[in-house]
C-alpha cells in the first residue's frame, strides 16, 4: 500500500470514529441538567476530538510521514467540512443567504482549532492524563456560566475522557496496522 492509499484508509477510518465520538460526547454533556448551548457544545467537541484523532495519526504514522501529513490535514478540517456540509444543505434546502453567516463560522471554528492545536502538541499522541488535562479545559468552554460545578466534576460525571481516550488509542493502533 503506498502512502495516498494509507492516507486514504486512515482518514476515512479516523473520520467514522471522530464524528461517533463527538456525537456521543456531546450528547453526554448536552444530557445533564447544567446542558449547554448544543451548537458550542457541537463545534467545541469537533473540534477537540479531530485535533486528538490528528495527533493520534501523526504519533501512529509517524515512520510514513506522507501519509501522516495527508491524513492529519484532513482531520484537522473536520469542523469546517462538517460545517460545509450543513451551509451546502441549507442552500439545497432553499434557504436564504447562509454565504455570511458561513465566514463567520469559519472563523469561529479556526479560533477553537488553534485553541486545540495549541494545547495538544503536533505528532504528540494524547494519552489518558493529557486528555484529563486538556478536557478539563474543553468542558471549561462547553459549560453554561454560573453552574455552580467545577469542569473537573463535570467531565467526571460523564465520563468523557475515557471515550475520547478509547477514540486516539483506537485510531493509533489502526494506523500501526495500517504501516505494517
């Protein structure tokens, strides 16, 4: 298999898992009582689980560097492809001028990737204290104000940081078949 061909499969494995993974988190946080706003909770828990299947890939592939770069760029455009993908619906649809409303989600979506990239170091897989770590910060940006619980609580309750664990181990071992 040469490295389109890898790219290729990794991506498309790694996007099934981080669209799962972010449905189910956000489905979580949404759950409890405190809620949240579902379109921040949706783009901030995007965003957070591509930057984590990105590195995932890029520790995973890192002896096929191609294929890691290929696979990581595309990960890394997840929110902005889903976020696309629903602007193309809405037109489709019939609806009126979205063309604004879908520069201004790109660039909120480009500020909460940086926030990610910047907190989860390139070619670094992010294992189970990181996450813990960075989570907490996550779930920080998703709670409504004067909740009354600590993030740290939150993220406990629900149990978020094994999932998205279980999603980078998962997407990692699939790239480390994946080179064999």
């Amino acid at each position: 298999m040469d490295d389109d061909e890898r790219a290729a499969l990794v991506t498309a494995f790694a996007t099934l898992g981080t669209l799962t993974t972010t449905q189910q988190v956000a489905a979580a946080v949404l759950s409890q009582p405190e809620g949240g706003d579902p379109e921040l909770v949706a783009e901030e828990t995007l965003s957070l689980v591509s930057v984590v299947s990105a590195r995932a890939v890029e520790a995973g592939l890192r002896e096929t560097p191609a294929a890691s770069r290929l696979a990581s760029v595309a990960l890394l455009a997840l929110p902005f492809l889903y976020r696309d993908y629903l602007v193309g619906e809405a037109v489709v649809g019939g609806a009126g001028d979205v063309e604004s409303a879908s520069d201004q989600m790109h660039a909120r979506l480009q500020r909460k990737r940086e926030f990610y990239e910047a907190h989860l170091a390139a070619g670094v897989f992010p294992g189970e204290r990181l996450l813990s770590d960075k989570m907490e910060l996550w779930m920080g940006r998703v709670s409504p104000p004067k909740t009354g619980i600590h993030p740290a609580a939150r993220l406990d309750r629900i149990e978020a940081v094994p999932q998205v664990v279980s999603h980078a181990k998962i997407v990692l071992a699939y790239c480390r078949r994946s080179a064999d």
